[in-house]
C-alpha cells in the first residue's frame, strides 16, 4: 500500500545544497548561508502535519520511502527508508539522513542522496527565490 503526501516550497537564494550528511525542507522563510543542507523554504507540511497514515505506514520496519524533488523540469529521485523510531514532531522541518540517526525532525534514515548528491541543474533553480518546488513523499512496505 503507497502512501503519497505533496508538500510545495519555494528556493531560495542562500541554498547551497552543500551537506554531506543531510538535506532538509522547511516552512521557514529565512535562510542563511549556515543552512547547507536546506534545500527549499516556505514548504506548505512540516513532519507534524503529514497524514496519520503516511506516519504509520513509514514507522513498519520495511517501509521504504522515496522523495521526488521537481523543479522547473528538473526532476531528482531520493530513495530512503522509514523506521520505527520516526517522531514526526517537527512543525516546520522535514529531515532525510543518509544516516540512521533519528529525532522529531527526521523524515527518512538510510538515504542514498543528501544535499551535496543533488544534480546541480536542479541546484541551481533552486538558488531562484521564486522557483515553485513540488516535493513528492511516497512511503511503501
């Protein structure tokens, strides 16, 4: 069973998509040059509002998470994978980590991209301010 969320968000001029680690989306607006991993602001979902149903389904031990990125035509597949020690308590930031770590902001653990392995033509639309992003969360088991 395919749980899908879409979150739409915005870039942003200071994204840098640099991390090695991590990339993040948030509902913040302000972004400094600090904030490596971010790669899109003003998202419309933190963890916290994501459906009950995608939080369940992505707390099952298999549970196998994909984010797809699309931005102006330029299209970026993330594959990750849920775990059940996921919290989805952050109001504002969604996590993906190529680590296992987890804490109230962490979306996905295990992911085989972080900021730093996005394409940089996707990269580079989202240095655009008013570039629309729609982030696609699909979590499967």
């Amino acid at each position: 069973m395919k749980i899908i969320e879409i979150i739409d968000a915005f870039g942003h001029k200071n994204i840098l998509s640099t991390h090695e680690m991590t990339f993040e989306i948030t509902k913040e607006t302000h972004l400094t040059k600090r904030g490596d991993c971010i790669i899109a602001v003003k998202a419309t979902k933190g963890l916290a509002d994501l459906s009950v149903e995608f939080k369940e389904t992505a707390r099952r031990e298999n549970a196998k998470i994909t984010i797809t990125i699309e931005a102006d035509g330029v299209k970026e597949v993330i594959n990750a994978q849920g775990s059940p020690y996921l919290l989805f308590s952050h109001p504002t930031d969604l996590v993906i980590r190529k680590s296992d770590y987890v804490c109230g902001r962490t979306l996905a653990v295990k992911a085989n991209k972080t900021a730093c392995d996005l394409s940089r033509q996707l990269v580079k639309k989202l240095r655009n301010p008013s570039q629309k992003v729609r982030i696609t969360l699909s979590v499967d088991y």
